[in-house]
C-alpha cells in the first residue's frame, strides 16, 4: 500500500476512481501539452536547481518547526509542534506552487498566467512570482472574500497582478473559479491557468502537490533530527487540500502516523452554513475533475460557507478522497467558533497569529491533545499567517 500512494495518480490522472479530466476534446488537448510539458521540465537539473535556489533564498526555507510549549501546557496532553509555513515570503505555503507553475509557464512561453484566489494568499504568492520571473498575472477573487481579504488585495496590486472582482453566485470562491476559468478558455494556448490547490483536470493535483511536498519532507526530516522518533499525529486545515497534500506526502508510507484533515464546519453541519466536502459530500464532477463535492440533486454546486475565506470551496482535490476511502487519512470538521477560539489561543499564548484557515488545524490538535498523553506529538502544518483576517476577527470579536 506505502508504494501506491507514491506512484498515484494513473497516466490519465486518477487517483482511484477520482480524478481525471472531465474536459471538452480541445482543452484536454491543451491539459495535456501542459503535462508533458511538466513532466519534461521537472526532470532537468536546471529546474529543479532553481526551484531549490529560490525556496531558499527567495521563500526562506526550510521553515522551521515551533514547540508550542505554552499552548501545549494550557490544553494538557500531547505536545502540540507548527510546521511554520507562516513565515515563508509572502506569508503561507502557497508560494511553494506558485513558484513552480510561474516557472513552468515562462518555460512553456506563455504570455499571462491566470488564477482564482479565495483568501488571497494564492493570488499574493502568484503575483509575487510572475513579478519575479518577468510575466504578467492576473487574479480573479470574489467580492465577499475582496472586502474580507482587503490586505491581501492591496498587495495583488502593488506586486502589478490584475484584479478582477467577482460579483456574481456567491461572490466568493467557487463563483471566482469559474470566472478565472472562461477567461482561461478565451485563449488556452497562451494563457497559463495557475490552479491554487490540489484540485482541477490533471495534471494540476499531481503537479501542485508534488511542488507542495517539500513541506513534508522538511517536516519528517526536521522532527526525526530533533526527536528521534516521527510525531503521532499531523493534521492540516483542507480547503481543497493543497497544505494538507504538501505535509501528508512524505507520511503516507508511516502507518503509525495518523494524518488528520480538518474541513469548515462553519455555522454548523447541521446548517447550510458549512464546507464540510469529506464529512457531507458525494461523489461528482466539478471544475474538470471527479471528487467529493457538496451538490445537490442535479449534481450542481451547492453554496458554500466558511468563516476562512481560503475553504469555502464546494469540492477537494481528488486524492484526498482516495485516501479517505482507504482510509490512510481521517477528516474531521471543526466551527467557526472553533476555529476562533483556536486563532485566539495561539495569539495570545505564543504570540503568533495565525491565518483562519490553519487555525482550524490547530482547534482539531488542541481538542485532540487533551485525550493522548504527555508522551505523545501532534504536528500542525501552520499553513499561513493570520495578517489578513487579524481586522476582520477584531471586529467580529469586537477588539
């Protein structure tokens, strides 16, 4: 089973039964020109020299692995460790993929790159990397989540990204997706369509989490050098997955590490208020691609909800459903309140503030410490830093 979760997806991109491309004849065609052409880049030593060279001088990494120790006393239990993707350049893991694809595109001789972004930290890391390798960007982002984000979208700007608001639907992810999308199939041959997660039509799961997967190898390698052991449980927040897939990667093969995602609750799961793909969904066809998604009875989208602008997506990337299937990975749904509570708690007892997104990660570990014991570790992918929700959680807490 270890050696399957290393060789997936097939050569038509399933994971399983998920996956896949659900696309018209020409633009498969082009998804898979954009395949070969990753699969021949990937392979040099001039790519990979560079992606290295600015991962650590351009991102800053390896990011390091925080014990936090005060949190960890105030919940009791296990021992509650970061993986600090918080403090990479632009503020979360997303540049880790960015970097990647901006440089696939410039390889492959596109002339702009396009993507959605739903908290932001995708469009920032993208508009960063265009800058960087010389192309031009452009970002579509809803409405709710521009006004929610507003941080984020001043720095789109500043970095030359084009920034299109997106009224229609929900105003929010999903809707934004689409509207990357069409303007993506005005001109497929020159436009590079930089997918933010582990989902979309194959090659763009493989592709972002094989970029993503350093986290995880930094992660393993980090906590058996300090330990002399791998820790018990990982857990990652999963919107569509791509910081969850990043740091589960390298685990996969370890059986006795539990690897844990942790999906919006929202207002409840007993509401419309909610993302929860893994824990309510079913199996469907979304965005060009087979996976869990919440639709309804004609297999359309349903609405979608998170106090993380960065999670309210209707699916998940497909091997985070294979993996659920066979079980390797548990998914576990977490509130807003929640997730606020978590959010407070690590700002106020180890002075870091964390995005929204990684603070539902963290309220599933501090749950979880209380029932192991003091022998035992939870490692969190703290996927993103909390600069551009810190306004909006002063006012709906009234700080």
């Amino acid at each position: 089973m270890a050696q399957q979760f290393l060789e997936m997806p097939d050569s038509q991109g399933y994971f399983g039964e998920y996956g896949g491309q659900i696309l018209p004849p020409e633009l498969k065609a082009v998804m898979d020109g954009i395949n070969v052409a990753y699969e021949e880049v990937r392979k040099t030593a001039a790519f990979q020299d560079e992606l290295t060279d600015l991962y650590a001088h351009y991102v800053g990494r390896p990011s390091p692995i925080f014990y936090a120790r005060r949190l960890s006393d105030r919940q009791g239990g296990a021992h509650i460790h970061l993986k600090r993707e918080d403090l990479n350049h632009t503020g979360a893991h997303k540049i880790n993929h960015c970097l990647g694809e901006a440089l696939l595109a410039k390889y492959m001789g596109k002339t702009k790159v396009l993507a959605e972004t739903g908290a932001g930290q995708h469009g920032v890391a993208l508009a960063s990397a265009c800058a960087l390798v010389g192309i031009d960007c452009e970002i579509h982002m809803g409405a709710i989540d521009i006004a929610k984000e507003h941080p984020n979208v001043t720095k789109m700007k500043i970095l030359g990204a084009k920034l299109v608001p997106v009224t229609r639907g929900t105003r929010t992810l999903k809707d934004a997706v689409d509207s990357a999308f069409e303007e993506y199939m005005l001109d497929p041959v020159h436009f590079f369509y930089a997918i933010g997660s582990v989902v979309g039509p194959h090659p763009f799961p493989k592709m972002v989490r094989d970029f993503q997967s350093i986290v995880g190898r930094e992660a393993r390698a980090q906590f058996l050098a300090e330990h002399q052991r791998l820790p018990d449980v990982v857990t990652a927040c999963v919107g569509g997955g791509s910081n969850a897939m990043g740091i589960f990667t390298e685990f996969l093969p370890d059986a006795d590490v539990q690897l844990v995602g942790v999906e919006p609750a929202g207002r409840g799961l007993d509401t419309p208020d909610h993302a929860a793909t893994m824990t309510l969904g079913t199996k469907g066809a979304i965005h060009g691609f087979i996976c869990y998604n919440l639709q309804d009875e004609r297999g359309e989208p349903l609405p979608v909800y998170s106090i993380a602008s960065g999670l309210d997506y209707p699916g998940v990337g497909p091997q985070h459903c294979y993996l659920k299937d066979v079980g390797r990975v548990q998914y576990e749904a977490v509130t807003d309140d929640e997730c606020l509570d978590a959010f407070m708690a690590l700002s106020r007892t180890e002075g870091i503030i964390p995005a929204l997104e990684s603070a539902h990660a963290l309220a599933y570990a501090m749950k979880l410490a209380k029932t192991l014991s003091p022998e035992q570790n939870i490692l969190v992918n703290l996927s993103g830093r909390g600069d551009k929700d810190a306004d909006f959680v002063a006012q709906h807490l009234g700080l």
